[in-house]
C-alpha cells in the first residue's frame, strides 16, 4: 500500500474535509479526492460518506483510523531512526581510567572535591598532609550527591565513602575505583541536647541510630 495515501488518509480525516486536507498538504482538491478513491479501491472499503459540504467517516474508516495512525508512527519511526554503530579499538586505545588508578595519575586528573559548611578547615589540612599533592580542582561541591551529581557529568574525579558511591553507581553510571593512596578514616558525631543525656527514651534512640549507621556502612 502507498504510504502516502495512508498519510492523506489520515489529514482528511483530521479535517473532515477534502479542501482543507488539500490546503494542508499543498495539493489540489481534486488530488485529494482521487487519493481516497484509490485507497477505497485498495481496501475495498468505503472510507467516507457526504454531509452536506462537508464528509464523515464510515464505521469502517473509524476502525482503520487507530490502525493507520499505529502504521504511519512505525514507519515515521524506521525513517528518522539513527543507525546503530558497533565501534571496536585495540586495547591500548581504552579509556585511560579502567578499574583501577595509580597515584600519579590521581594527582593529573580534574577533580570535584566535597567542602560541606564546616569542612573548609578539614579540607586543607587533608591537602597539606605528608606525602599528598595539591589537587587539581574544578568544582567544589558543598554535598556529596552534588559531588556524584557533577562527576557523573563531567570528566573528573570525586572522592567520597564506597557504601554511598556504590549505592548510586548503576543509576549514575558512575566507575567506583579505589583510591591509591590511605584516606584518613571519617569521624562522626550525634549531636542533641544536654537535656537528654540521661533520657531512657532518647538513650535507646542514640543506640539504635548508631547501631543503623553502622549497619548501612558495613553494607
């Protein structure tokens, strides 16, 4: 079958009108008008009926209308569709960070480093440690979901706990490697009010909430 008689089909319908489908496609009415003849010829079926100056669908056209509509899509579909490319390279030619990074080229990659609000201090004495190099930095991040958020759009590296990277890796698509050199570990605090100190209550909080932090870092 013609794809353009279904496409004409499918604007005389939307118009219900032969000189407007005509004004719409750029064509005389008379085209028009003979297109549908041709497609009731193919079908062998009557796809629409006078009304006054103006025409209507048949049942029959009601029932083709959802049914062209779905073939005219899959075809439009197949045309603007791009082509799917299969792309294979020697091994050396591999994206320089695969798995595993060393500490020289640690240091010679961009970074996003986390400064939470009270962090400033902490961060810089973490730069200055024995044995660490001045970072690269091209975004400071003020949280680690912006952190992930930024790498996971960007080419750099971001520094941040494994349970949380892991977590976010697949819907981020986001490479977790480990990192060539010792991190200090990360100290904590559950801060509340003095008040509370010897509540029964608030002391079972306290344990279970350390209890639960606990569990989702070891996870």
């Amino acid at each position: 079958m013609d794809f353009n008689l279904i496409q004409t089909f499918l604007i005389v319908a939307e118009y219900q009108s032969y000189s407007r489908a005509a004004e719409h496609l750029g064509l005389t009415q008379p085209a028009i008008s003979a297109s549908m003849k041709r497609l009731e010829k193919e079908t062998n079926k009557s796809l629409f009926v006078k009304d006054g100056r103006q025409i209507k669908l048949t049942s029959v056209a009601h029932q083709l209308l959802p049914k062209f509509h779905q073939a005219f899509a899959m075809i439009n579909d197949a045309i603007s569709d791009q082509s799917t490319f299969r792309l294979s390279c020697n091994e050396a030619l591999i994206h320089r960070i695969a798995g595993k990074i060393e500490q020289e080229q640690f240091y010679s990659e961009k970074h996003c480093r986390f400064v939470g609000d009270e962090d400033f201090p902490v961060s810089d004495t973490e730069v200055h440690q024995p044995g660490l190099q001045e970072r690269d930095v091209e975004m400071m991040a003020t949280s680690l979901s912006g952190m992930m958020l930024y790498v996971a759009k960007h080419d750099c590296l971001g520094v941040l706990p494994l349970s949380l990277a892991q977590k976010w890796q697949s819907a981020l698509n986001l490479q977790v490697i480990q990192t060539p050199m010792l991190s200090e570990p990360v100290s904590y605090k559950l801060i509340f009010h003095k008040r509370d100190e010897s509540n029964t209550s608030h002391q079972c909080l306290r344990a279970w909430a350390r209890d639960q932090f606990a569990t989702g870092l070891n996870a």
